[in-house]
C-alpha cells in the first residue's frame, strides 16, 4: 500500500508539474507579454492624446504662418511683372519702327523694390532707362504712344544723337518712371 500511495504521489507531483510547464507557465508568460504590450499601447495613446492636444495650436500657428506667406508674397513683385512690362516696352518700339538696343533699370532699384512694397502702401515705381534706334518721326510717335502708356509716370531725361552719315537714323536715350503691374492692362 505505502508503493500505491508512493505512485499516487508521484502522479500527482508528475501531474502537477505538467501542468505548470504546459499550461500555467505558458499563461504568465503570455500574461507578461499582453501587459507590456498594453504598456506600450497606453504609452502611444498619452503620446496621441498629447499631440491632440497641441493639433489645434499647431493648426493656428499653420493657418497664421500661411496667411503670413501669402502677404508677403502678394506683396512682392516678381520678375514677371518686370519682364512683362520690358517685353510690352520693346513690342512698343517695335510697333513704331525702332530698334531696341538696351533696356536698363537701376540694379540698386531692382534690389530694394521687394523690402520697400512690403513696408509701404504706395504703389511701386521703377526709373528705366531707354536706348532705342530708328528715325525722327517714329520716335515722336513712339514717345507719344510710352506718355499715354498706363505704366508710364514721367520722363527723367532724353538724349538724341544722329548718326554720321546722315541717313536720319536717330540714337534716343530716354530715362523715365514707370509703375510696375500695369504694363498689362488695358492702354488709355
């Protein structure tokens, strides 16, 4: 009897044993895992609550960074426009029959023009200088068309010279003052 009772005890700790190698130990391992695994998930939602809650400041900031840049971009004149208004100065001249030899604004002006039009309300100016060739009576044209212009101001200066051989070709050089942006509206 004590052997059968030495057995019975021996399959029961046998038994025992199994059961927390194949079930029980498994199960806290598993346990383990799933705790950490919920850590970590509770970490990374704080982490997304906390950049909820900033989204709102982020987005205002955005907004106002945006609104910021599209200001200081509507402000500024592009080369575009200054390209636009020597190309519809050059089209002028040949309109006229003249040849257009140089087209010259300050660089200094070109320089300055972006930081002056976003500190002032004024509207922008640009002093241009004018080398054109061709005869007397199309240049009277030419500068009738350029003063009723709608980016024409005023005119700083003119030169003529004739040429040598007395063919009645005339060298102009005329400076003037021409707001940058209308080059291409409508003429008066």
């Amino acid at each position: 009897m004590n052997r059968r009772i030495a057995y019975f005890v021996v399959g029961a700790l046998s038994m025992c044993g199994l059961w927390f190698m194949f079930i029980h130990a498994p199960m806290v391992n598993d346990q383990r895992q799933i705790q950490l695994q919920i850590a970590e998930a509770e970490a990374q939602l704080a982490d997304f609550n906390h950049t909820m809650e900033q989204l709102p400041r982020f987005i205002e900031e955005s907004n106002s960074l945006n609104t910021y840049r599209d200001k200081m971009n509507s402000s500024l004149y592009a080369k575009n426009d200054i390209l636009e208004l020597f190309r519809k100065i050059t089209e002028d001249a040949v309109v006229q029959n003249l040849t257009v030899v140089e087209i010259s604004p300050p660089v200094m002006e070109i320089l300055a023009l972006n930081r002056v039009t976003g500190l002032t309300s004024e509207p922008p100016f640009l002093n241009i200088k004018l080398n054109i060739e061709g005869g007397f009576t199309d240049f009277g044209k030419y500068l009738f068309h350029l003063e009723s212009s709608p980016y024409f101001r005023s005119i700083n200066f003119c030169s003529l010279q004739s040429d040598e051989d007395g063919t009645g070709q005339l060298n102009v050089t005329v400076s003037f003052r021409a707001l940058l942006g209308s080059a291409g509206e409508n003429e008066a």
